[in-house]
C-alpha cells in the first residue's frame, strides 16, 4: 500500500510568499546547507546543513510524486 505524505511552508506570520509575491524565503532552506542530497528524480537535488541532510534524505528517497498547485508551479519555475 502507497503512503501519502503532506507538507505546507508558510512563515509566522501566516503569508506563503513575500510582498512581493516571491516564495523563495521559504524554500530557500533546500539550498542553504553544504550537504547534497539527491532525490529520487536525476535531476534535482538539494543542499541543505548536515542535521537536516538524513531527514530529507530518507524523505526524497522514497518519494514516487511531488504534487504542488498551479500558482507554486509556475513560481518555482520562476525562480529555477
């Protein structure tokens, strides 16, 4: 059987994205660190601190899809 997981960034003060409609600050956190962590698909990876690293590394290996919405689509595509 499948297992689904969820996972939400939003910031303290409730916004998702910055004044100016900018989500980076949020997932910035996936690019911040020295440590690479290769995920499932071959062509992304992430680089995040060595506490973090096992974590996400037992999370991205295991993990078949990756669903986001439209708006998060087209501002992630923004951003790469």
């Amino acid at each position: 059987m499948a297992q689904v997981l969820t996972h939400m960034c939003m910031s303290l003060d409730g916004f998702v994205a910055q004044s100016d409609d900018n989500p980076a600050e949020l997932f910035d956190w996936y690019w911040g660190g020295d440590v690479m962590v290769r995920s499932a698909q071959e062509n992304m990876s992430f680089s995040v601190d060595a506490a973090s690293a096992p974590m996400l590394a037992e999370l991205t290996s295991s993990c078949g899809a990756i669903l986001a919405g439209r708006r998060l689509f087209d501002q992630g595509r923004r951003l790469g």
